[in-house]
C-alpha cells in the first residue's frame, strides 16, 4: 500500500531537501543515505500519527538528524579528531518558505553533478538521481544498461567528486560559460534518451517528466540565461509533439506530416512564454535558434495551414550566419529549400557538400535518397536508402526507411 | 587540499641540451608563475628529458633496469608542482596557467594527504 501523503511530499520537494543536505554536509552519499533514512521513517510514522503540517520540514528535519547520528557512529568507527558538529537548523530556518530556504542548493548540485571531472557517461544519470530523485533502476533502464552497471557508474562519480575535491559551488565568472554549456548539454543528452522512445508510453513518459521539471528549475534559477530558457522550451516543443510523432502502424511521422491537432497545446504555449523570454533577451547562443526552429513549426495550428518553410529556410541562413558554417545545418537548410524552390536546387546543394565527411552519418544518406528519388533518380535513390538502413538507424526510422525503399522498387507512388 | 599538477608536453620542443632562447623563454615564465603562485606551491622541480631516465622495473619480484621512460608517448612527462588550494576548481584554475611551450597535458591529481600530527 502506497503511502500518497508521503510520495506527493517526495515528488514536491525531495530533491531540494537532498539538495539541501549535499550542500550542507559536502556529502552526496551521506546526503542520500540520509534522505532515504527520513522516508523509511516517515512511511512509518505519518499513517500512524497522521502527516505534518509541513512534510518538507519533517523530512529536513528528520534526514539531517540521521546524517549527523551516521557522522557520529563514522568518527568512532574512525577515531579521527571530533569536529564540531554543523550548526542545526533553526526554527526560522525551518518555518521559512521553502523556496527560500534552498533556492540554490540545487543548482548547486547541478553544477557538481555535471562538472568536467565528472566521468561525461554519469554526469546525466547523477543529475537524474541527485537532482530528481529517480531510481537506479530507473534511469538503468532509461539509458539501456543494467542496474548493477548504473550503480557502479554513480558511485564511482560520486567518489571521484569526493577524492579530488570538487567543490559545492557555483562556478565563477571566467568558468560560467563554459560550466553552464556543461550542464545544458547533459539535460539535453539525457531528455534524449527519455525522446528515443517516440512512443512515451509507460516508464519513460514519467521520466520526460523529470526532464520538463529540471529545465524549468533551471530556467527559474537562471531567469538572464538566454540558452538556458531555450532548452526550457525545447523541451516544451519536443514534449508536445510526442503524441503525434508516431502513426498507428508505429511509423516515425515526419514533422511537417504531424497533425498539430494532436500537439500538446498548453506545453507549447508554456514553451511560446519561454522562447518570448529568449526573444527578449536578444539570445543568439545554438540553443535559441533550435528553440526558434521548434517554435515556428509548433505555431502552425492545422495540417490545413501550409507548413512553414519559407520561415524555417529562413531561420537556417539565420543560424548559418551567426552560428557559423556547420554541414548538418547545410543538410537540415536543404531539406527546408527542397520544399520551397524544389528538389533540384536543394540536390545541386547537397551534391556541394563533402561526401567522404557524411559516409557513415545517416541522415546525409537519408536526405540524399529522398531528392534522387524526387528528381527521379531511382537506381541512386535505391542506394543511399541501402547506406542509411547499413547504419543502423533507430527502429521507428527504420521502418520508414524500409517503406520508402520498398516503394522504390514496386513504383508506387508516394503521396510527396 | 594539496594537489600535483604534473606537466606532459612533447618534448622535442625543447633543444637535448636544454638550451637555447625556447628554453630560455619557458623557464622565465615559470619562474614569473612560482611568484603567482606563492605560499599555494610546497614544490616541483622541471626534469631532464626522457632520454636522460632510466627505469627500474618489478614485475613477478624480479627487478630489471632499462634504459628509457616508464613508457614511450607522444607527450612526456616534463615537470610538476605541489600546490595546496582549497578545492578541485581552484587546482585546475591554476593548471590552465601552467606555462607550456606549445601544447601539452596539465593532469591535476590529489595527493594523498599526511597523517595529522598526534
């Protein structure tokens, strides 16, 4: 029987409390041992004596004396000089609005799940365990390896942090940009993991979930950081869509072949709120423009209402302007000037391009197949869509690529 | 918290008689870096190229020596400092400065800190 005072409790402010107590002992094993401890106790004692009028406390209250009582039983165990114990929270401490009593504990702890030292294969699993509160298990299975290989790779982070001193701090000005990237690109590895499986289904819509909740956590400790609000809405964008991402046989739907009547419409207008504040902000970073990709398809209301390529070919000489010269911009540019001046055109682009530089990327293959097989092409199209399905592309697309290969042979026409 | 930053560079860099303005250049901007440093630098030395080491070597409880590094690699290791900060980001704020002739590795190791005094 679940205790569901408890687990809203935990869900609402576990991680802050966790948080909390990492920042304040310098601990993160000593941190969660302690939490752990404080839920056993509550899963006990609140159906018994009915739930506090401040869950949140209790719990801070309750892990911090379980951290100090592990402390203690540790300094005997090693005979090192005592210390003197760390201050215990006062009532106002206690009584204070939660917000402010931990605002930037947790970012704190972003910053040391996610710094350089961190070994880059446990910097998201850490984040997601700190931070939000998963599972082992949990995220185990949202990264595809086994539990025991997860737990090893935690705890050896975690004793890295330990052993070579990272501090609980926030990084300094000369290290921000860069610690920050650091950071934005570990939620953004791990919200991928939770967007390979395009189903959402089952265990991983709930860890979207934890991926929606950390961005808007940091979006709201870094309300100046254009980058950081961008991924806020990103996720947004890409959380909305997922309903329509699929079709009933299980194929992979193309962006503009999603119906927007089955978008989420509140996520995208939370993520409009974002991208308006990014605009505001004048963000230029790779981010902002992503989030301003997202955004234009996600404003189209119908599949009655034309697609917006004339915008999004615009948004790619854009970023190829202020983000620089990058291929997969070029590639992605020519799917967008194929829709808009033709499938010659964004062939004769394609064909510019640096082949040897794309043979094992899957997409170039990809978009290559599809404009030989628009301007009639057959026999080449045949092979680029035998290149990318060599690579190994993910089930949903392999599907696809299969039909359109299939289709190929037998003449069908396609309905683009 | 005391740290070694251990310096890797390829040496063929520098001249085998260590001489000559390259050399020259490098050793003046370590010494400006030991005045930056201060009372954080307990120590480090520069060393003698690769081609000056010799190795001892245990392996199964039999001792051989041979002439050489530990191993050979593109990057050798070249010199270090003994530095006490107070935190991880603050060894590697300084290992950034660590003077280099061209391009090298500054790997930051804790050391195993003393036994507190009884």
């Amino acid at each position: 029987m679940t205790n569901t005072a408890l687990d809203r409790a935990v869900r609402a402010a576990g991680a802050r409390v966790a948080a909390a107590l990492a920042a304040r002992y310098r601990d993160l094993d000593l941190a969660e041992d302690g939490f752990a401890e404080a839920c056993a106790r509550a899963a006990e004692v609140w159906p018994r004596d009915g739930t506090p009028d401040d869950p949140t406390a209790w719990l801070y209250r309750t892990a911090d004396r379980a951290v100090l009582d592990a402390l203690r039983r540790r300094r005997t165990r090693t005979r090192l000089i005592p210390e003197p114990p760390p201050p215990e929270p006062t009532v106002e401490d206690l009584m204070a609005d939660d917000n402010a009593l931990i605002p930037d504990e947790r970012l704190r702890l972003i910053f040391v799940c996610c710094h350089p030292a961190v070994a880059p294969d446990a910097r998201a699993a850490l984040t997601l365990r700190l931070v939000c509160g998963l599972s082992t298990l949990e995220i185990a299975r949202a990264f595809l390896v086994s539990e025991p290989t997860l737990a090893q790779r935690l705890t050896r982070a975690k004793r890295k942090i330990a052993e070579a001193g990272v501090p609980f701090e926030i990084p300094g000005p000369d290290d921000w940009p860069a610690r920050l990237d650091a950071v934005l690109t570990t939620l953004e590895i791990a919200y991928a993991k939770a967007h390979e499986d395009a189903a959402g289904t089952g265990r991983h819509a709930g860890y979207a979930a934890e991926m929606l909740e950390l961005t808007r956590v940091l979006a709201e400790l870094l309300p100046q950081e254009p980058e950081a609000l961008a991924l806020a809405a990103i996720v947004r964008y890409a959380e909305a869509r997922r309903p329509a991402r699929l079709d009933q046989d299980g194929l992979m739907v193309s962006l503009s072949d999603q119906d927007p009547a089955r978008w989420h419409r509140p996520l995208i207008e939370a993520a409009h709120a974002y991208l308006r504040q990014v605009a505001m902000l004048d963000g230029s970073g790779r981010r902002c423009w992503q989030a301003a990709l997202h955004g234009t398809w996600c404003a189209r209301r119908s599949l009655d209402e034309p697609a917006p390529w004339s915008r999004v070919l615009a948004l790619y000489d854009d970023a190829l302007l202020t983000l620089g010269e990058d291929p997969v911009l070029r590639l992605n540019r020519a799917v967008a000037l194929a829709e808009v001046d033709g499938p010659q055109a964004a062939l004769d682009q394609i064909l510019r391009l640096d082949a040897d530089r794309f043979d094992g990327f899957g997409p170039y293959h990809a978009v290559l197949a599809d404009l030989l097989r628009r301007t009639g092409r057959i026999d080449q199209a045949r092979a680029a869509y035998t290149r990318v399905l060599a690579l190994g592309p993910a089930p949903a697309e392999r599907r696809w690529l299969e039909r359109r290969l299939a289709a190929l042979g037998n003449g069908a026409i396609l309905s683009r | 918290m005391l740290y070694a930053l251990l310096i890797y560079e390829d040496e063929s860099v520098y001249p085998a008689d260590r001489s000559g303005p390259v050399v020259d250049a490098i050793r003046a901007r370590h010494m400006a870096f030991i005045q930056e440093l201060g009372p954080r630098r307990l120590g480090g030395n520069g060393l003698k190229g690769t081609a000056t080491a010799t190795s001892v070597r245990t392996d199964k409880g039999a001792v051989s020596i041979h002439d050489g590094p530990f191993a050979e690699t593109k990057e050798q290791l070249g010199g270090f400092y003994l530095i006490d900060v107070p935190d991880l980001d603050a060894a590697l704020a300084l290992a950034r400065r660590v003077p280099l002739a061209k391009d090298g590795t500054i790997e930051v190791r804790p050391v195993i800190a003393p036994p507190p005094a009884a």
